[in-house]
C-alpha cells in the first residue's frame, strides 16, 4: 500500500466530506450552525485547510444523514493491527497483572 501525505489525506476527507453535505442538500450555514460552529470553521474544514477531528467527522455524518466508512479513521479501517494506534502492541494478548489490594494500617 502506498503512503500518502496527511495534506492529502485531510484534502481527500475534506472533499468527501464537502460532497457528503451537498447531497444532503445542506447549505455551509445551515450546517454550521447545527454543528455548533461558524461558517468559516466549516470552510476551511471542507477545504482541508485545517484538520477535522474524529468526532467533527462523526458529527457531520450525522448531521448529514449519511454515512462513509472512507470518512472513518486508518486507526478504524486497520482495527488494532500493528500501526492501528498506542495499543496495538498488545493485540490478542491477556494481561495476567492486576494491582496489589491496598491494605488500611490497621489490618497490617
């Protein structure tokens, strides 16, 4: 699989994400407002000029009545194999440890 850029890829999901809005028949201020942010924040969110948040994509999925699993994050797309996030390393693995029981002064 070829890499590609985060510019890329934040252009590629701000237009998806543009398109998915205008099929939902939904003006930029319209939607701003339901998403509880100016129209200009929307903007350079659909223009890939600044990054969108998981939950700012969730949202506008919502909001739009549509959902697209290309809109969703790699860490989703890879589940938790190897490069899926901070706990993919322990992927099928079953902690043995738990923490010792703090005992009170007087029940020493």
């Amino acid at each position: 699989m070829a890499r590609t850029s985060p510019t890329f890829r934040r252009r590629r999901l701000a237009r998806r994400v543009r398109q998915l809005r205008e099929e939902a028949g939904m003006t930029q201020e319209k939607a701003a407002a339901g998403l509880d942010m100016s129209t200009s924040a929307l903007s350079r969110k659909e223009t890939g000029e600044v990054a969108t948040s998981v939950h700012e994509i969730r949202s506008m999925m919502d909001l739009y009545d549509a959902y697209d699993p290309t809109c969703s994050t790699s860490r989703e797309r890879r589940g938790n194999a190897a490069g899926g996030g901070p706990t993919a390393w322990r992927t099928g693995v079953t902690s043995t440890w738990r923490p010792k029981p703090v005992r009170c002064a007087s029940c020493r």
